[in-house]
C-alpha cells in the first residue's frame, strides 16, 4: 500500500492529570527531518519526541508541536537561589545607591522570571513523557491514515500512467517489427539522393542488416515492460516504496531514452517522447510517496 508523505493529525487529551496537545505535519523530502518544538519547560524530552517519531516514519519533514500544561503540581517551578541572591543584592544596592524608599520584597523579585526554572523533577518528568509517548503514537496512527488516504489517490494516478505507457510499449513493438523493411527503404533513398547508380543488392543487404542490428530496440521495449510490471508489484507491498519506485522511473526513462537514440523512424521516436513525458509525470507523483 502507498502511503504519501503529505499528511496532518492533531490530537489533545488529559490523562493523569497531565494535558497534552501534539500536532503533527509532515511534506515531502528526499530524506526523513524531524522538528519538534516542545517548549523551554520540557526541552529534555525533546529527544524522546525524536526517538518515537524516527521510529515510526521513514521520509519526509515532520514538524511535531507539543504543548503541555499540567493540572496540579507542586514541583514544576524550582528557584534558581544563585539568581536570586544575585537580584537581591543588586536591588538593595540600587536602593542605597540613590536612596530609594520601600523594601525589596518577593514582589520586586518576582519580576525577574530568570529566578524561577520550570524543571519538573525526574518523577514528574516520567510522568508527562508517559502521556505524551501515549498520545504521540495516536497521533502518529491518525497520521499515518491520512497519509494512506492520499496514497490510494495517488495509486489510482500512477495506475493511469501505467496502463497509458503499457499502451505506449506495445505500439513500440508494433512499430519496430518492419525495421529490416523500413531500413531497407531509408538506405534505397538515401543512396538514391547522393548518386544516380543502384546500390548492390547484396551490399544493401548487409548494409540493412547492420543497421537493423544497431538500431534493434527489442531489449529496450522487453525491459520497459518488465520495469512496468516491477512498478506495480512495488506499489502493492507493504514497504516503504518511493525511493524504489524512484529508481525504476529512471530505469524507464532510460530505456525510452536510449529507443529514442537508436531508432530512425520518426514513429518510434514520437512515441518515445510520449514515453518520456508519461514517466516525468509518474515520478512527480513518487515524490509524494514515503
């Protein structure tokens, strides 16, 4: 099943007294990046967030956002007393040095945010990666179902391409079975264009034969029809299959290629184009694919 790396899921619950926001995006990208922004209270859990996400996804930018707010507790904000001794004298030394009136009070102090921390301690802090680790997988699983949706869409597309280049590979066929014929006739006028005398019959023959020869494209049009039934069978396992079928759009797009270069025949050449611009479009859609 294809999965697109375009996806979103976003999911907020209270468990164990603990509230927790986790939204998840995820675009293309040649290769897996993960953004987490958790907040300065909770950085430590940062890498868990990472962890969870490395594990569970494969390509793409992910750009997680979690927001945690705790419904009762004592031990999240901790004095910093080096600050705080600090502020402390240096308002007394402001108050003597001009001769100011009022104490310093904890109101005074308190507006001096560095001199308290949010640092939860070891037990609460296990506490909140519980829930987050908890609804982080469900995001993910929500994520992962949008992202499958946009897969079927994007088969349906690429199973459109398949069968129009399928189409494409049996005209190929068709168009080359008479190559020793049309060769026979390009080298008749060509000859017939640069002198009044005939071309030997058995030298013409052995002219057309290597030209034929040269110019055989059947291993290139079996190859294209091998690497379109690869595609498919590709596109239906369960793997991660966009860097795959990646490389079998260049694979495709190089056995067009190389018909294109060896054939004279306009025919052939025309439809090796048409080839060419069906796969481009194929691999624009593989760039969506995890």
């Amino acid at each position: 099943m294809l999965r697109s790396m375009t996806g979103f899921a976003r999911v907020e619950k209270t468990v164990r007294e603990v509230n927790v926001f986790v939204e998840l995006k995820t675009v293309n990208s040649k290769y897996l990046n993960v953004d987490v922004n958790i907040g300065d209270a909770f950085s430590e859990l940062e890498m868990n967030v990472t962890r969870v996400i490395k594990e569970n996804l494969k390509r793409g930018t992910v750009r997680a956002r979690i927001d945690i707010s705790l419904v009762n507790s004592d031990d999240l904000l901790q004095p910093d007393f080096g600050i705080a001794s600090s502020v402390y004298n240096s308002l007394k030394s402001i108050k003597e040095r001009f001769e100011l009136a009022g104490d310093v009070t904890v109101d005074s102090m308190a507006r001096f945010k560095e001199i308290m921390r949010s640092k939860p301690s070891e037990d609460l802090a296990k506490k909140i990666w519980s829930v987050i680790e908890e609804l982080l997988m469900e995001a993910i699983s929500v994520l992962n179902s949008d992202r499958e949706r946009e897969g079927e869409n994007l088969a349906s597309a690429l199973n459109e391409y398949l069968c129009e280049l399928e189409s494409i590979g049996r005209e190929l066929q068709d168009s080359s079975k008479d190559m020793v014929l049309y060769y026979r006739d390009f080298l008749k006028k060509k000859v017939e264009q640069i002198s009044d005398s005939q071309l030997d019959d058995n030298r013409l023959e052995q002219e057309v034969a290597l030209l034929a020869e040269r110019a055989d494209i059947s291993e290139e049009i079996v190859r294209l029809i091998s690497h379109i039934e690869s595609f498919r069978e590709v596109m239906a396992s369960e793997k991660e299959s966009g860097v795959q079928l990646d490389f079998i759009c260049q694979e495709m797009h190089r056995e067009l290629s190389t018909i294109a270069s060896k054939s004279k025949k306009l025919a052939i050449t025309n439809l090796s184009v048409e080839g060419r611009t069906l796969v481009n479009k194929i691999r624009e859609q593989v760039q969506n694919i995890e």
